[in-house]
C-alpha cells in the first residue's frame, strides 16, 4: 500500500489469520507521538516497550516502530489534525499506540497544538509565539480515532503491585479489569454547544413532544445506546474472562434511574 507521507519500517506486517493477530519477530507497529507531553512521554514509552521485549525474549525478537502523524504533527506534515493517511496506515497495520493529544475545551475560534492555547485567530500564537501549530478548534482527535476505527472497548486492566502505597484496605485484593463502552453512550460524541443552533433546535423539540422543558443555557448530549453495541460490548469481556480463566464478570449499570440505556 502506497502513502504519501508514512514510511513502512522493515519488519514483520501483522496479519489477520482465523480471527487471530499474527505476528513475526519483527513486528511494525505504528505509533503516534501526540502533542505536549505526549512528544517527551512517547519516546520515553518506546525504550521501556523495547527494552521489555528484549528481556522478554533475549533479543530474538523486537519491534519495528512506524511513525504516523495526527494532531500538531499531522498539522505540520498534512496539513490537518486528523489526516485520512494516518487512519488509513493505522488499519493497515492493524495496531497502533499514541500519545495524548489536545482537545480543545473553551469557547475561542483556534486553538494552538504546541502550548494548548486558545484565541481567536489563526497565524501565531499569542503565548508561545510558535507560527506552525495554530489551527481552527475541533472536536476531540480521540473520538474521531474511535469512531473511524469502530474502537468500541476501552479495557483497563487494575492490579495492585505489593509495595505500592495505597488508601485501600483491601489493596492486594484488587484484580480486575474493566470494559467500558467507547464508541456509544455519552463517548458517542453527540455533544452540542449551548446557544448552538443545534442545541437550542434538541430544546424545542423535547419541549414539543415531551412537554418537558430544559433551560434554554444548557449544552446538549446525546446518549445513544444500542442493543447491537451492548451485546458485543458484554460478549468481549466474556471472550476475555474465559480466555484467561476469570471467576466472574460483573455488568455495572444505572437502569434505577436511566431505564431505556441502562439496565
């Protein structure tokens, strides 16, 4: 496959094989650094993930790291913060691990991808003076990352690691991992400005067909859930308790109060 700006590493590509990932000894991973912290932390994740598979396998086997570009990085190389070639390169390679990216949180026009400061014009950027990283405010690189990949599980695996301070009693008792819904539910994205046209448009119409009156100051959300997106979310977690032979699997909800999306 041919990219304009993403140069494959040599390396072992990952393959699909009966549903299971297939990796060689040398296998490329893409990896986006992400902006602020991200470009020192990045890196820094890099050696530990390299000097573990060193250990791990007595240098036999390694990976082979392909940049890709989003955010200020793919402002620079592309031109945009969320090129098509980065989620195109990203689904060829099957996986890929990134850094933190800024999501724009005020109310101001542009927002600055070196320092995440917001004004009110494109050019320069009025507190750390950087001419390259200035862009037009947009919705959050995150969610677009899981909505054009369909990443509908977000898995958080916590342990405890004896030695670790901890204000649990019951620390050593702490082994879990969690599966929460990334692609609907409030992380859906549907998330409307106050005093939007659209906003105000979802306020009318509740009011007309509910009767039902929401201050006209408020943002909308929207929470959208699925039986298709719950039963794959709850099948997932299932696959991973009996694949690594787990006694239990617990479904948390709020059906008390949220009867048709919970419960």
């Amino acid at each position: 496959m041919d990219f304009k700006e993403v140069k494959i590493p040599a390396g072992d590509l990952i393959e699909h094989v009966d549903g299971e990932l297939v990796t060689g000894d040398r296998p490329v991973i893409g990896c986006l650094r992400g902006d602020g912290i991200g470009l020192d932390i990045t890196p820094a994740m890099q050696l530990v993930v390299d000097g573990a598979v060193t250990g791990a396998y007595g240098g036999r086997r390694s990976i082979a790291w392909c940049p890709l570009y989003a955010g200020l990085e793919g402002l620079q190389h592309y031109g945009s913060e969320f090129p098509q070639e980065t989620v195109d390169a990203i689904r060829y390679l099957k996986i890929a691990i990134k850094g933190p990216f800024t999501t724009p949180i005020g109310e101001e026009t542009h927002v600055c991808l070196h320092c995440s400061h917001q004004q009110d014009h494109d050019g320069t950027c009025d507190k750390c003076g950087k001419d390259d990283g200035v862009c037009e405010r947009f919705r959050s690189i995150n969610v677009r990352f899981r909505q054009h990949l369909d990443l509908f599980a977000c898995v958080r695996p916590i342990k405890y690691f004896e030695g670790v301070p901890s204000p649990n009693k019951y620390a050593d008792q702490v082994d879990f991992v969690i599966f929460r819904e990334n692609t609907e539910d409030v992380y859906a994205g549907y998330d409307f400005e106050r005093g939007s046209e659209t906003a105000l448009a979802i306020i009318e119409l509740i009011k007309a067909k509910t009767g039902r009156q929401i201050r006209i100051d408020s943002g909308i959300g929207i929470k959208p859930i699925s039986v298709f997106g719950t039963e794959r979310l709850v099948r997932k977690a299932l696959e991973w308790a009996i694949q690594n032979d787990l006694p239990s699997v617990t479904l948390v909800h709020k059906g008390n109060i949220m009867k048709f999306t919970e419960g």
